[in-house]
C-alpha cells in the first residue's frame, strides 16, 4: 500500500495529526483531510498549497509559531522539528559573517513585523536567505503578510510531499 492510500483510507485523527508537522494552522490539517481522498500526490500537494494559501491571518500566525527563526539549532525530536532541520541544512555553511548578518536581520524582522521571518529554506544558500530578509525589511506590512503566506505554502507543500514520499 502507498503512502498515499495509507493517508487516504487512515483515521482522521491521524491523518490530521499526520498534517501538524507540514503546517500546524488547525483549519490546514482539517481542511485537508476533508478533502480524501486523493487521485495522485500531485493533487494532494497542490491542495495542501491552496489550503495554506487561503488561511486567515489568525492561523497563519499560530503556524508561524512553531516555525525556528533561520539559523537557529533546531532542537526536538517532532516532526517539525526535523523538518526544519533538513530544510536548514544550507546554514551549516554559512560563514560567521552571514550568520552574524542573519542574526541581527532576524532581531530587526521582528521587532519590524511582529513574527518570525519565514522563508522556504530548502534549496536556498544562506547567503540568498539573507538577501530576501533584507529585502523583505522594506516591505510594509500588507506585503509582508502576502509574502509570508505564500512561503507557509511553499514549505507546506514541499512538506506534504515528503509525507506522502515517505
């Protein structure tokens, strides 16, 4: 059985609770699982994109929560937490500077916005990281959210995927 029609046809509890480490916003994992079953991985994915997409922002900020500032050890043993860890895996070679610079553009992110910076890591070097929080200062806030959003979808996508890729 694939891992797929094993996320089809489980309980909803655990398919739910399955979801938490791609995205922990309530309404991702219920609307999802609302949605079983699923022709292929293709559909689920892209379905777990458009449900993280229309979150409202009070969601959006319960998943941010549980998101690790870029460049902090990742400690933990959940499914979240090795997530991040993988897709962290760039800043293991970033040099002191970079990691410095990250460091002070996460303090200012915050203080400017409220919340963690969220990037999708995966596939990004550090030093493209640090770019885009530079970048991403100068937004105000309502571009801020929509950039935001949309890289809670990235990563919740790519985290649906390794679910079902196992």
């Amino acid at each position: 059985m694939s891992r797929l029609d094993e996320f089809n046809s489980e309980p909803a509890d655990a398919a739910v609770e399955a979801l938490r480490g791609c995205n922990a916003a309530p309404r991702f994992a219920a609307g999802l699982v609302a949605g079983r079953p699923f022709p292929d991985a293709a559909t689920l994915v892209r379905r777990a994109g458009e449900v993280a997409r229309a979150l409202p922002w009070d969601e959006v900020q319960l998943a941010l929560a549980t998101h690790p500032r870029i460049g902090d050890r990742v400690e933990g043993a959940s499914a979240e937490a090795r997530a991040s860890r993988r897709e962290q895996g760039a800043m293991g070679g970033a040099d002191d500077d970079t990691r410095a610079a990250i460091v002070e553009g996460n303090r200012a992110y915050e203080e400017r916005f409220g919340h963690v910076y969220l990037i999708r890591a995966a596939g990004r070097s550090p030093e493209e990281m640090l770019a885009e929080l530079r970048r991403r200062l100068d937004n105000d806030p309502d571009a801020e959210r929509a950039e935001v959003v949309e890289q809670l979808a990235q990563i919740t996508e790519l985290r649906v995927q390794e679910l079902i890729d196992g």
